[in-house]
C-alpha cells in the first residue's frame, strides 16, 4: 500500500488485484449476498404479482418494499465487515481465509446491522430534506462498515470515525 494520497487508478487496481489474487475470499461473500437479495426480491415481487391478480396490490407492494429492504440491508451490512477483514490480512501481508474473515466478522453482525439502519435512516432524511444532505451524509459515512469492523467500534462510533476518516477528501471519497 503506497504511503502517499491514492488516486483512482491506484485504488483500482489495488481493488482487482486484491480480488484476483484472493477469488476464494472475495467472491462467495459477494455472491451469497447477491443470491439473497435476488431471490427475496424475485419472492416478493411473484407475490406481488399474485395479490394485483387478486385486487390486493396497495399491502403487498408495500410489504415487498420493506422485505426486500430489509434483506437488502441486514445481507449488504455484513458483506463490508468480512470484506474489510480479508483485505486488512492482504494488506498486512497475511493470506486471508473465508472462514478466518467469517469469525472475525460474525461477531459483529449486530453491531454492522445497527450501523446499516442508522446509514439508511441518516440518508434518507438528508434525502426527504434535500438531495444534497443526503449525499453529503453518505459521503461522510461511507468508510463507517469497515471501521466498525477493524476497529471494533460502536455504530456511532463508526459514523464519527468514518466522518474523521473522509474529512479533506470528501469528493474523493464519494466519487468512489
């Protein structure tokens, strides 16, 4: 990892190399999850589809919304916590494993779900009150999953050390 401010080139290749070198890593999380939200997603909107044959579409399309949200974020909340442990061994010089990033991430979980809600929540209103706080917040907050997850903080904790973390290189940060 260079010891200089990284530009989008750097990252990315970082980002592609790490996941070439580590397939068996970096895929199954990423796939898995993709798998739930698909197939929620597929579930609910079959449903759906069920109930506007019945003439009941107002409640299930506002169900579906909300299922799939949830599967959407509970799934999508831990995938950055195991991520970000199998790059920090990468990183570190240690050969990540799926299971070795599993059990440092499991125990997280709750604490990567309460983080994911706050996001969403913070997003949201930022979005309801403007577009603009809305994007600064995500902005702010986008490096908070794998602070959480390698530093072992709290879900605000995490806010604030993403916010320290991303301060003078907000567009950067957002960019990616």
């Amino acid at each position: 990892v260079p010891l200089r401010p990284m530009g989008l080139s750097d990252m990315l290749n970082g980002a592609v190399s790490l996941i070439l070198r580590h397939p068996r890593v970096m895929f199954p999380p990423a796939a898995i999850v993709a798998l739930i939200t698909a197939v929620v997603g597929a579930g609910l909107r079959l449903q759906s589809r069920y109930a506007a044959a019945r003439g009941e579409v107002a409640g299930w399309e506002v169900l579906a919304l909300v299922v799939a949200g949830a599967a959407t974020l509970i799934a999508g909340s831990v995938l950055p916590g195991m991520l970000a442990h199998a790059v920090a061994d990468a990183v570190l010089g240690r050969t990540p494993t799926l299971a070795g990033s599993w059990h440092k991430a499991r125990r997280q979980i709750g604490q990567l779900a309460v983080l994911a809600v706050l996001i969403m929540l913070i997003v949201l209103a930022g979005l309801i009150l403007l577009i603009a706080p809305g994007v600064w917040a995500y902005g702010l907050m986008a490096v908070a999953a794998p602070a959480l997850a390698l530093e072992n903080l709290g879900a605000w904790a995490a806010i604030k050390r993403s916010a320290d973390l991303v301060e003078g290189m907000f567009w950067r940060t957002l960019g990616l």
